[in-house]
C-alpha cells in the first residue's frame, strides 16, 4: 500500500494533475466520481496567498468529498513560501504540494516553478524550511531538469527526500521541452529503483491509454501514475485504467449519454461554485473535449459556447444525446 503520511492510498493510486484553469473543485469532483484516488488544486501562487489576492484565496476552496486533496503552490522567495504554510494548513488539506516543475515563462522569470531545478542548494532550503513548518505531508512535483544538458533528477530526488518530503511526482520531460516531444519515463524509472529512494514516485506525462499504465506499473516499480490533460473531457479514464489493471480487459468508451451526463454534472458543479453567470462561462472551454470525435459536433459545440442561460444549454445537451444516440464514439485521448 501506497502512504504518505497517515494517509493510505491503495496499492497503485492514480493522480490527478493540478492544471491550471482545469482543476478546479468543480472538474475535480468529477474526476473523484469516476475513480482518481489523489487529486490537487490548481497551482497557487504563494505571493497572491501572502497579499490575500482573491483568486489565489478561491483556489484553496475544496470540498470533503474530494478528499484526499493537496494543496499546490509555487513561488520563488523561501520566506513567503514558508509562511504561506499558515494559510494553507487553515484550509485543512490533506497534504501541501510544492510545484517546482511548472514551465510558462510567467512563473520561471520569477524563479518559481521549474526555475528552481536550475539552484538545487535553494530548492533544498525551501523545502526544508516548508516541511519544518508544516504539520501536514510535504509532497514536490518537479521535471528531470531545466534543460537537456542539466538532467538532475537523480539529485534532485535524493535531496529533496532527505529535506523530508513525503512524495516525489516526476514529470519526464525538462523545462526546456515545455510539453513538446516525448516524455522520458526511463529517467523516472531509475530514480524509483534507486536503492536510496525510500518514498513514493509517481510517474508523469503522456500516460493516456489504461495499457500505458500496465506498462509502466510493470517495467519499472513506480507507486502510481498522475493524469493531466488526458482526463480533459475524459474523467472516465481513472475507472478505465482500474478496470483493466485488475481483470485485463478495457471497457467500451463512454456512450453519448454517460458524457451528456458528465456534462450537466460538470456544468451543475461549475454553477454551484461560481454562480450562474461564471460558471457558464468557464464551463465554455470543457465541451470540445467531452464530444470530441463527433462526425457534425462543430454545430452543437458552437452553440454551446454562446448560450448564456444554463436552461438553453440543457435544453440542447438533450438535443445532442437524441441526435447521437448509438454513434459510435472513440475514448478521449
């Protein structure tokens, strides 16, 4: 079984990516129906919590029923970071997150995020200062390094378990790929099978299908998988992926129905937390990907994204699962 402090996350947890304007309580909620084990907020900057910045203090909303959740956040001063434990720990998460892997230019030119991975010595002292101040798990997620001439993950994970981390996510790229080309899982293989790693690894990036994970579970010992984009219009996929690791065989694709439901759910949830008007329009960004593959859904879609009265939109999601109905779909990816 997979610990992290006193909490027990089964034998092969999958994970939830924190992904900013994605998600949020609303998309998580969603993804824990449908069988994700471990989730987190959306990245929140340390400096907007210490300054009490609206959105950064709406990121911490939660509900029970997403537990076990983490709280992500990310900065480039270790004081603020450190205090921001304080504000965190108020919101009773279950863990804290440390991102030191985000690659946008908007977090690096400030030292946060994956800008860390190029000043080990001060990732370590962050670390170490938040783990001391924190009564909860500290867990990190972070890349292989900033570049491919300063792959330091090995160190890196060595460092930041003897900092007194919990739990260690890899994503296998470096910051200098962003999100292009292929993620290098073999690296993140190597650093669990080091026989100096005594936490939980959990591998990262491009892990899409159910039989990806089967691989991965079985060529290199990792304690379980963290999903990003390819639950985007697919939270189905944490259920699919448990379905297959246990009998061998895949599930059919979610029919029309089963995603027009997930839909109203997804847009019921997005109203409830941000209210009619913004949770309309934040819902907007979520339909191509649930109705993806549809032959003719470009009609619909563009519909969807106009309608400002959640009746309407419902009125037409039943138009839709009527004119779908029996189609054929192919599972998000």
């Amino acid at each position: 079984m997979v610990q992290i402090g006193n909490l027990n996350l089964g034998a092969f947890p999958l994970l939830l990516a924190p992904m900013e304007d994605v998600s949020d309580p609303p998309f998580r909620a969603l993804c824990k129906q449908h069988g994700a084990d471990l989730m987190f907020t959306e990245f929140i900057s340390s400096e907007g919590l210490i300054r009490h910045a609206a959105k950064s203090v709406q990121k911490l909303d939660f509900s029970e029923a997403e537990r076990p959740i983490g709280i992500q956040i990310f900065g480039g001063d270790i004081e603020v970071m450190t205090d921001c434990v304080d504000i965190i720990e108020a919101a009773r998460p279950d863990l804290i997150d440390i991102n030191f892997g985000c690659p946008v230019k908007a977090v690096t030119c400030k030292g946060a995020g994956a800008a860390i991975l190029k000043d080990v010595p001060k990732m370590v002292e962050m670390t170490s200062r938040i783990v001391r101040r924190s009564r909860l798990p500290v867990t990190v997620k972070t890349r292989l390094g900033w570049d491919a001439a300063s792959i330091n993950i090995q160190e890196v994970a060595v460092r930041l378990q003897d900092a007194g981390i919990a739990a260690l996510t890899i994503h296998g790229r470096t910051r200098e790929q962003m999100y292009k080309g292929e993620a290098n899982w073999d690296l993140i293989g190597e650093v669990k099978n080091n026989p100096r790693i005594r936490i939980p690894v959990f591998l990262n990036g491009d892990v899409t299908t159910p039989q990806q994970v089967a691989f991965i579970r079985q060529r290199y010992g990792v304690d379980g998988v963290m999903i990003g984009r390819a639950a985007i219009g697919n939270p189905w996929i944490f259920n699919r992926i448990k379905h297959y690791l246990s009998t061998g065989n895949e599930l059919p694709p979610p029919t029309i129905a089963e995603r027009v439901a997930a839909v109203r759910t997804h847009l019921n949830h997005s109203i409830s937390w941000k209210g009619v008007r913004l949770g309309v329009l934040e819902m907007r960004r979520h339909y191509s990907n649930y109705f993806r593959s549809l032959p003719g859904i470009k009609t619909y879609r563009d519909q969807l994204v106009r309608l400002d009265d959640a009746e309407e939109i419902f009125e037409l999601l039943e138009h839709l699962e009527e004119r779908y109905a029996g189609c054929e779909i192919a599972v998000s990816a």
